[in-house]
C-alpha cells in the first residue's frame, strides 16, 4: 500500500511477527506494541517497540532494543529480567492509570488524572511500586 512505511504489531505473538517479517520488504517497518515480547520481537528482526514501559524506564527499554539490534541475546534477556515485572504491572488496571501513577511516584508529573480515566486503585500501589523498585526506576 503507498504510503504506508510500517505497523505496530502487539499481539505478542512472535510467530505472526516472525511471519509478518518474512513476507514484507526489508524497508518495511515492523515495530512491537508489546513490551514483555519486545526483546524477543527485535531480535527476531524487528525495528523497535511502542512502548509503555519506556515512560518509567526509558533507558533500559533503550539498552533493550539496542542489545537486540546488535544480536546480544544474552543481554536482552538480563535487561528482560529486570523489567519483567513492570512489563505485567502496568497492566493491572486499564493503560495509562499505573503508568501515570508511576510517573507521579517518580516526581516527574504531578499526581492526578483527567475523566474518563481514575487514579489507581490503592491496592495497586505496592505492586507497582515493587516492579518499578524491580527495575531500578525508583
């Protein structure tokens, strides 16, 4: 299709991304939209990942996608390792509500949220708290 350079692909399902791969030109950018397949996904071949993660922990979603890019698959999974937990914890109440709550504990927003949304439930806050203290962003 003119003028369409690539997609986000966020199933997780790296055999349809592994197929999406195979069947595309190599110009044609195939980027993850799931952060806890994102290190596996890059390595296969593709070019990045919309990520969620990255709002909490950008650095090491960088070091991520760049051990990929470089075939480090040793690295990937030590990075994978740490993040794991945030890759699950930012999910447990509809996307963005922990990442915003995530950023609010990191000081980098204030704390509070716009209707439709509603802040994090107070159940929540210990859990996202520990993969954020998991992953070395707090």
């Amino acid at each position: 299709v003119p003028n369409i350079i690539g997609v986000k692909e966020a199933t997780g399902n790296l055999d349809r991304a592994k197929s999406i791969l195979d069947q595309v030109d190599p110009s044609f950018l195939l980027y993850s939209g799931d952060d806890a397949t994102a290190g596996a996904f890059c390595l296969l071949g593709g070019h990045g990942v919309i990520s969620v993660t990255a709002n909490v922990a950008p650095r090491h979603m960088h070091d991520l996608c760049a051990a990929a890019r470089d075939g480090d698959a040793a690295r990937v999974e030590a990075i994978d390792a740490k993040l794991e937990g945030l890759h699950r914890e930012l999910f447990v109440e509809s996307n963005p509500i922990p990442v915003k709550w995530a950023l609010a504990e990191m000081g980098l927003i204030k704390k509070g949220i716009r209707l439709p949304l509603t802040w994090l439930l107070p159940a929540y806050d210990e859990v996202v708290r520990s993969a954020m203290r998991q992953a070395g962003a707090i």
